[in-house]
C-alpha cells in the first residue's frame, strides 16, 4: 500500500471517530454546546500539530492572494452548517442524511468540468457503488434516537 | 420544500468547498491550508453559535465528547489535506465519504444502533467501493 494512501485511512478513521463522538455529544449536551467546543478543540489541536512539525521558524502566513482559498473553504463550511441545520428543523434525519453524505458527487464532477481531474471507469464503478452503499448505510433503522445529527465534515 | 432544500444547499456548499480545498493546497501547501481554514471556521463557527441564540453550558462531564470529537476531526483535518498533496480532490472525497463505514460500526458497538441487513449490505458494498478505488 501507498504511503500516501495511509494519509486517507486516516482520515477515514480520525473522521469516522469524530462523528460518533459528535452525536454522543450533541444527545447529551445539545448541538450548540457540541459543534462551540468541538470547533475550539479542532481548532487548539491543528494549531498545536502545525506549530509543533514547523515550529515557529519555518511557518509562516501565506501572505498571497491564495489565502483566499482557506477562507472561502471555511466560510461555505459555516454557510453549509446554517442551513443544514435549518433543513434539520423540517426534514427527518433519514432524509437529510444521506442527502449530506452524497456532497461528495459535487465535488467528483466539479474536480472533472473545474479541476481537469479524470474520471476512469474503475472510478465511476466505485462512485456508483459508494453511492448505493452510503444511501443503504445512512438509513435509519428503528432503534436510533429521534434526534438530529449535525455533522458538518469539511 | 424549502428543509429540502436547505439540505441540498448544504449538500452543494460542502461538495463545492472541496474544491477549494484542493486549490488552496497545491498554491499553499497543505500545513498553511490547515492553519488558515480551522482559524477562519474557528471564526465562523463563533459568530453563527453565539450571535444565533442563547449559549448554555449545563453539562459539563459530557464535555468530553465534543472535545474528542474535535480532536479526532483535527487530525483527519489533517490527514485528508496532505492527502490532497497526491490525490485529485474527486477521488480523496470519494474515499473520505467511507467513513461512514467507521461511523456506522462504532454506532453499533457503543451508542447500540442496530446493524440490520440493509446496513450490513451498504457496509459489504462499501468495502468492496474501497477496494476497486484503491486498486
């Protein structure tokens, strides 16, 4: 295996971790309490990984026009949370989310029309199963809690 | 209508932001990605809890899972951008979008969510997606 490919395990499993983590917390605290600290403590944690492999001598601020590219990541992010959340308030959580857990098509064809990012017939075999895994996997079975899942992911 | 649609909004806004994601790490680099985005979500994500409604902290001894949660989002923060470093952005997303399988897995074992045949079909159909991305 790739080392390369250790880095998307890992988000697989940090990221997999994080959610279940985030229900418990949005059950026993509440959504407003659980995305403030789990921001604050996602936060501390990148600030603490970037700081400590670069230290304060080799990190610097991209003082460039690219920044606008982190920002504006963040920002739709925030934006997605908003009415994510509002969709919430209406439509069942066996609706919405494998609605949410579909986003990334979006990001498959805009990486083909914007990015130039190919688009292989092993891949499209593979986006068609993931899709009719995650609709299966996001179903709600009967013994789940009624309450909602916010869970923004990037 | 309009739940649907916010959610479908939702849905275009953090596929899309992936794009910018990938830009934002082959013109800065992974590390600076990093640093940049969770200080400007940090931000956002201020202003949307505190300037939408009442904050209350009544529980503190749960604190801990929305701390663990976010220390583990950290670090797959982390991992999926260097990832962006060697994968196109369609086929990292791809990946990411298992992580559902972990999700549902660690629901059954400690939040005791069933694992019914659907389920345990997706997760077959997953892993099998998985291997033919990764091969």
């Amino acid at each position: 295996m790739e080392t390369s490919f250790f880095y998307l395990i890992g988000a697989i499993l940090s990221s997999g971790v994080a959610m279940v983590l985030l229900k418990m917390g949005v059950l026993r605290m509440g959504t407003r309490e659980t995305v403030f600290f789990r921001s604050l403590s996602q936060t501390i944690l990148v600030f603490l990984v970037v700081f400590l492999l670069f230290g304060t001598t080799k990190f610097s601020l991209p003082y460039r026009i690219e920044i606008i590219y982190p920002i504006l990541h963040a920002l739709m992010s925030g934006i997605a949370f908003i009415t994510f959340t509002k969709g919430l308030k209406v439509v069942e959580v066996s609706i919405a989310r494998p609605i949410m857990n579909l986003n990334f098509m979006i990001t498959v064809v805009l990486g083909v029309l914007i990015l130039g990012e190919s688009l292989n017939p092993k891949m499209c075999v593979g986006i068609i199963m993931a899709i009719i895994a995650i609709i299966l996997l996001s179903s709600a079975s009967k013994s789940r809690p009624r309450k909602s899942l916010v869970s923004p992911q990037y | 209508m309009s739940g649907i649609l916010f959610v479908l909004v939702a849905m275009v806004l953090w596929g899309t932001g992936a794009i910018f994601s990938k830009l934002g790490v082959s013109a800065l680099g992974p590390w600076s990605f990093t640093f940049v985005r969770s200080l400007f979500f940090f931000i956002v994500v201020v202003a949307i809890v505190f300037g939408t409604g009442k904050f209350q902290w009544s529980s503190k001894k749960n604190i801990i899972y929305p701390i663990g949660a976010g220390v583990a989002m950290g670090f797959s923060l982390v991992f999926f951008y260097n990832a962006l470093e060697f994968y196109e952005v369609g086929y990292a997303k791809t990946i990411l979008s298992f992580n559902i399988i972990v999700t549902v897995f660690l629901s059954s074992v400690f939040l005791r969510e069933k694992l019914n045949l659907i389920k345990s079909i997706g997760l077959v159909l997953a892993l099998g997606a998985l291997v033919i991305l990764y091969i």
